[in-house]
C-alpha cells in the first residue's frame, strides 16, 4: 500500500475497505445453515490488519483539517442517500427560518435563568408530536445563541445541569418516535440539522472570543479547545452527508482558523511542548482506527 495518501484518496481506500469488510460479515451472517466462528475471526484479524495499516497511513501524512473533514464527510455512508437529502431539503427552510428570531436580552445571569427554565418545562410538558419538535427546536435556538453570546464570561459556573437536562430532551424526541407521534426518519433528521448548527455556532462563537482576547486562564484554554476540535470528532456520518451549503462554508472557514486559535489557546495552556502540526493526522489515525 501506498506510503503517502492525499486526502481523497485515503477517504477512498477506508470507504472501500469499509464496504468489502461489510459485505463479507453480512454474506456470513445471512448463512445460517453452517457455522463461521473461525471464518469470522480470520476476517476480524484481516479487518484489523488493514485498519492498522490506514491508520499508520494516516498518522505519517501531512494533512489539515480541512482534510479531516474532508475524509469524514467522504467516508459517510449517508452520502449520496437521495432520500435523507430529499427529506433535509424539505426540513430546512424551518432551521433557516430560526435566524429571524431575537435573542435574550437581560445580561448573562438571565440568559442562564431562561435556558433553565425552558429546559424544565420542555421536560414537564414532553414533546408529543412534530408542532412541538418544531417548537423545542425554535425556543431551544434563542437561548442556546444567547448563551453563546456570554460564552467567555461563563468559566468558573458549573453547566452540568443544562448539559444533562438538554440530553434528557433531545430522549424525548426519540421517545416520541417510539410512540409513532412522530416519524423515525423526522426525528432523525431534525435532530441531525440541529446538531449540525448548534455545532458550527458554538465553534464561530469560540474563534470570536479567542481572536476578541476574551478566553483566560488554563482551564477555560482547555474547554475552548475541545469546543474547537468537535466538527473533527463528533460529526457522524449523518451529520456529515446533511450539512447545508451555508454550514459547509462555515466548517472551511472554521478548518482554516482552528490552527490558529489552537496555537493562541497553547500559549495561555503554556505546556511545555506541543504537536499542533500533527493533530489533523492523529484526529485521522483514530478516526481510522475506530471504524
């Protein structure tokens, strides 16, 4: 195999793997008339075998992070699913339409009030059908860009609360689904195009404070980081295949300036040495190593 892989073509090599890998545990899976075991544990060693030799591919090249999002987006296997981007496309206008509400005005100690509050009695009523999907989406989007507007003030308050009230609501949506009160491909989708734009507000939120001067303080350089890499690790391959043309623009723009911002956040953080340069190979290497 090749020592050195442009981008696309390392996307190439990992979706065809992925494929042959897939279609050969499933040819053994259907035949139930003979036994696999020690078939299936010769094509887990190969399957390992190959995915080592990606991931040292990809942890010995020179890549950026537009390349990692580049690969993710490559590899989904949602890419080209004509029917999920029929349903995005349908969905959308609702998500673009979000920019014409207002935010919170009051200052931050408000903001944080109001997100509670929402949260509980999101949590209190339920979401019961695809009106009040729509509605938690709606009221979820004000607080939640008016909270990133105080982003930089919030460092020493603690935020579990609103983490975990906020996982308990997107269940109820999934909940709902379960019920039939609304469908499994809406619930899918919505929430997919929520995440994708609660993520890129909260990265452009982060590269604003850090290039404003507003991140301080080791701790707070730590959380802004992580804010920073998640488009590189957490956009699964639902997410990847429904991003809007906007959020595309977006994520190559964020891709550009996260160098940067990290290399400001690192000279606040003040460790001793740092691997910037090889981050975007290393985010690939494990990215390979765990499909």
């Amino acid at each position: 195999m090749m020592e050195v892989l442009p981008a696309d073509s390392l996307a190439t090599y990992i979706t065809e793997w992925v494929n042959i890998r897939d279609s050969v545990f499933m040819a053994l899976r259907r035949d139930t008339l003979n036994p696999h075991s020690a078939l299936q544990a010769e094509c887990r060693i190969v399957d390992d075998s190959v995915r080592i030799e990606l991931a040292r591919i990809a942890a010995s090249g020179n890549y950026s992070f537009s390349d990692v999002l580049l690969v993710r987006e490559k590899i989904s296997p949602y890419t080209g699913d004509g029917e999920l981007v029929e349903a995005a496309g349908i969905i959308r206008p609702f998500f673009d339409s979000l920019d014409e509400n207002g935010m919170i005005v009051g200052g931050k100690q408000k903001v944080l009030s109001c997100y509670r509050t929402f949260l509980a009695e999101t949590l209190k009523d339920s979401i019961m059908d695809i009106e009040e999907l729509q509605e938690f989406i709606k009221q979820e989007d004000v607080v939640y860009r008016s909270f990133l507007a105080y982003l930089h003030d919030y460092g020493d308050t603690d935020l579990s609360d609103i983490t975990r009230a906020t996982e308990k609501c997107c269940s109820l949506v999934f909940d709902a689904a379960n019920r039939g009160c609304v469908s499994y491909r809406d619930a899918t989708v919505y929430m997919a195009l929520r995440s994708n734009r609660r993520l890129v507000q909260n990265v452009l939120a982060c590269l604003g404070d850090i290039r404003c001067g507003r991140v301080h303080g080791r701790e707070q350089a730590w959380a802004y980081a992580c804010m920073i890499l998640q488009p590189y690790v957490s956009m699964d391959g639902l997410c990847m295949a429904l991003m809007s043309q906007d959020e595309r623009y977006a994520l190559t723009g964020i891709a550009s300036d996260t160098s940067g911002a990290l290399l400001r956040l690192h000279e606040i953080i003040q460790s001793e040495r740092h691997r910037l340069s090889e981050l975007p190979a290393m985010l690939l290497e494990i990215l390979v190593l765990t499909i």
